[in-house]
C-alpha cells in the first residue's frame, strides 16, 4: 500500500510541476516538487525500500525530463540516502529545516545533473547554470511547503510512525 501511495504522489507532483507551476516560471525557473518529496521521504520513511524509493522518485523525474536516462535517478537516490543518514542530526519537525532541505537537495542534484549535461554539450556557462540552479531551489524552497503539507496530511498513508518523545529528552 505504501508503494502505491507513493507512486500516487509521485504522479500528482509530475502533473503539479508540469501543468500547474509550469505556467508560472519565475524567471524561466520552475519548483522541483519531486525533491520535496524525496525530502520528506528521507524524513519520515522507516522502512527498509527507502533506498529504491529515492531512485523511483528520480526515475520519475527522469520520465519528464530531455536528459540522458537514469540522471536524475541516481542523483535523486543520493540526496535521498545523504539526508536519510543525517536525520538523526537534524530536527525535522522544524519548517524551516525541511525548506532548506530540500533548496540544498536542488542545488546538489539539479546542479550535479544541469553541470554533468552542460560539460557532456560542451556549453561553459557556468554562471548561468548556477544561477538557473539557484533560481530553481530557491522556487522549489519557496514551494515545497504546500506539497509537504499535503503530506503532512497523507502521513498515515506511508505507515510513518508517530514520533517519540523519548528521542526529544
């Protein structure tokens, strides 16, 4: 059931980004909702198909993307296993932990992906793909917090179990 409720918003986070925010560029960069999920996976997700969830969620970016295959979803199953290994240094509870999350999650992967494609073309901007780079994670920080909240209200969907004030002490 999780698998299926996962792949369900990996669904309605392509058809946001694509139709819904895709009309709306601010300076030709659009939100990586699919990071926010991918934050909030890292997060909150118990389970041991953590690491094939991340990969997933990439491969679905990867689905709507001109890239070469498969980018993406490695880049993804990164940032996803590096923020899964630090939640228990973080707090996570806090908004503005999960924005900065997922703004530093774009810059690593989107950057690594927008760096990797522009070297492998030979286009040697550098500055404007850094600040295309930047523009899309701080767009996608500034949106991640409605996709979070749907979420947030879909938790019990993933089987996340309910934090423990034990670990707060």
């Amino acid at each position: 059931m999780a698998q299926l409720t996962i792949a369900l918003f990996i669904f309605l986070g392509l058809l946001l980004q694509t139709s819904v925010f895709g009309f709306l560029p601010i300076l030709g960069a659009r939100p990586d909702l699919l990071m926010a999920l991918l934050v909030f996976l890292a997060l909150y997700s118990d389970d041991g198909a953590w690491p094939l969830r991340y990969w997933f969620v990439g491969l679905g970016k990867d689905i709507c993307s001109a890239g070469p295959p498969g980018l993406y979803a490695l880049t993804f199953m990164l940032v996803g296993i590096l923020i899964h290994r630090m939640r228990k240094d973080i707090y996570r509870e806090l908004w503005s932990t999960r924005i900065w999350l997922v703004f530093m999650g774009v810059v690593v992967a989107n950057g690594s992906a927008a760096l990797s494609q522009a070297l492998s073309f030979g286009n040697y901007r550098l500055l404007e793909i850094a600040a295309g780079v930047f523009l899309e994670a701080a767009y996608s920080a500034l949106a991640a917090p409605l996709f979070m909240l749907m979420l947030l209200f879909c938790r019990f969907f993933l089987r996340i179990p309910k934090r423990e004030l034990s670990r707060a002490i």
